[in-house]
C-alpha cells in the first residue's frame, strides 16, 4: 500500500570527486578540478512506492544510490529517512553483482545471519529458523545454508543476496542494477520476486537500471538523470506515455517497439559532456535540437506539468515543447 507520506527526501544534494589525491594536491600546480557525480539532485520517494533512477552510464545513478544508502558521504545537500511513527528506519542494499558482493568464505547461511547478530534483532536461538525462512521466502532451500557461494549459479546468489538484505528488516531498500550481471532468463525471476517482496512486505524501494523496460516493470514512479542531474521525474505510466523532456524522449525513442517492424530506431545522438568540464546551463543543451540561448548560459529550475511529472527544461517551461504546465517550482 503506497502512501503519500514520505520515506525518503534528497534535498539538492551534490557529491564531488576531487581529479587526483594526497595532502599536496593543488600545491604545485596540480589538477583543482572535481567530477561533479551529483550536482543538486532533489527527489521524494513515497512509503510503499518503487522509484527507480534511469539514464546513460555515468550519470550518477550508483553514486546517488550509495550516498542514500550511507555507504558514502554528500559534498553537500541533504538525505532525509522518515520512519513511522514509533518505527526504526532501516537501510539494505543490493548490489549489482552477485559474484562480488557475498563472501566467498563464509556458508550462505552466516551471511545471512550477518545482519541479524550485528544488529541483535533476535535471540540468538531464534537467527538459524529465521535464516531458514528467509531462505524459503526468496524460494530456496533451508539446506543451502551450510553451501558456499561457488556451489550457487547467478541468479540463485542473488537471491542469496536479497534474503541477506531482509534479514535486516529494511523498511527502503535500495536495489543498485540487481538484474543486469544476469542471464534475461533469470533477470525475469529475480524482477518477479523482488515486485512480490516488495508488495508483501510494504518496503520503500529505490531500484537503479539503465534498462527502461525492467524500469517499467517495476516502478511506479522514475527519475530520469543525465550527467549528475535530475531532468524528469514521473510517474511511471506518464513518463512512458508523455514523456516531456528531450532528452527522456530521446531515450524512449530508442527502445524497440513490436509496431514498428521495418523502421529504424532513432539513435541517441552526441555524446555525453565530460563531467570534469560540464556545459554551462543545461548540460544537455549540446545534444537538445530544442536548445536557445537562455539554455546555453542559464541553468533550468524544474516545473510542474499538468499530469504531475516535474521537468527541468527551459523549452518545456517557455512552451517551446507543448506541454500542459501547472504550476513552477522554486
């Protein structure tokens, strides 16, 4: 059950990686510049709710991922976790591949126990039923717990690795391309369970892929980044059916479509800025057939569409693409 209350609020947040590094860099001459993973990034996530993050690779998506998750600090801005009342607001994490993120020494059932003793969530009488169960839930068996990871294909590590990320307890888990090291028959396998999980259990879910048809499988609301940015938030349905900036139709417009048999697809044009030195303005603006002036020198602020989707686009906000406009955002 989604609720409009929040889970999770990022407010502008931006993370920067200094060029180079040492207690002399800078001293002699030495590359100042940073790369600008995130540069003011802002999005609510609802309780209940999947929001995924789409764009090209490098845009920050991990980045932005690993800075909500804890595992790394912002430059600066603002991560907000807003627990239930009388609730405490746990964190887990699934990582992209299953090969590199279970310890290739420990039996499946003590990773999975992991958790549940570091944070003391249960008697110690109680972790090995619970391991088993949780191995039962993501549709293994309670005897894998004393296999290693190297006996486990793919797909079954990680459904190790979701079982290890709830015996947490999260209340938002944070999904960084759980699917993409996999085979697409069992990509399928692992969506299915994670969307089961994520509706039996009510967890906030924040999920990242660059594949827009697993986006839309399993997401009700997406944010679109490009090059550190949020240009496009929606809700998934919008977004797929109308969706308003240029460079999200550019995305969507390369997708294969079944009614389009015989018609090329329209190519991604351009290459993406380099993040030490990003354009001024809009960074899209070098790829954009819609860019001015005003996008070349001036950043765009976001802006409220008539069905809700929130776009940073100044050719949006002047009308330049027809779009039904509510309200601006400050």
């Amino acid at each position: 059950m989604i609720s409009d209350l929040p889970a999770v609020e990022v407010l502008d947040l931006a993370r920067h990686f200094p060029v180079g590094g040492g207690l002399l860099r800078g001293a002699f001459g030495g590359d100042t510049r940073s790369i600008k993973a995130l540069d003011g990034v802002s999005l609510r996530i609802r309780r209940g709710e999947t929001f995924s993050l789409v764009g090209e690779s490098g845009c920050g998506k991990s980045t932005l991922a690993r800075v909500v998750a804890g595992l790394d600090k912002a430059t600066s801005g603002e991560v907000r976790l807003v627990a239930s009342e009388g609730a405490r607001h746990r964190v887990q994490m699934i990582f992209q591949d299953p090969y590199a993120s279970l310890n290739p020494r420990y039996r499946i059932g003590t990773a999975i126990a992991e958790p549940i003793r570091f944070q003391k969530l249960l008697p110690e009488r109680e972790v090995v039923p619970r391991v088993h169960e949780l191995l039962r839930q993501v549709g293994l068996s309670p005897a894998d717990a004393v296999k290693f990871p190297h006996e486990f294909s793919g797909g079954q590590r990680q459904r190790v690795s979701i079982a290890r990320a709830l015996a947490g307890q999260p209340s938002f888990l944070v999904c960084d391309e759980p699917t993409s090291a996999l085979d697409v028959s069992v990509q399928a396998q692992i969506l299915n369970l994670l969307r089961s999980l994520q509706q039996e259990l009510g967890l906030t879910c924040l999920f990242i892929s660059h594949n827009l048809a697993v986006i839309n499988y399993v997401s009700h609301h997406v944010g679109v980044m490009y090059l550190g940015r949020m240009v496009e938030t929606a809700p998934t349905r919008v977004l797929f059916e109308a969706p308003k900036h240029p460079y999200t139709r550019m995305l969507l417009a390369a997708l294969p479509r079944l009614d389009a048999r015989g018609n090329e697809r329209a190519p991604i044009t351009g290459e993406i800025p380099s993040p030490l030195d990003p354009p001024p303005g809009c960074a899209f603006h070098p790829r954009c057939p819609y860019a001015d002036d005003r996008c070349r020198t001036e950043r765009p602020v976001a802006v409220i569409c008539a069905d809700g989707a929130q776009v940073a686009c100044h050719a949006v906000a002047q009308r330049r693409i027809d779009v039904p406009i509510r309200e601006s955002r400050s």
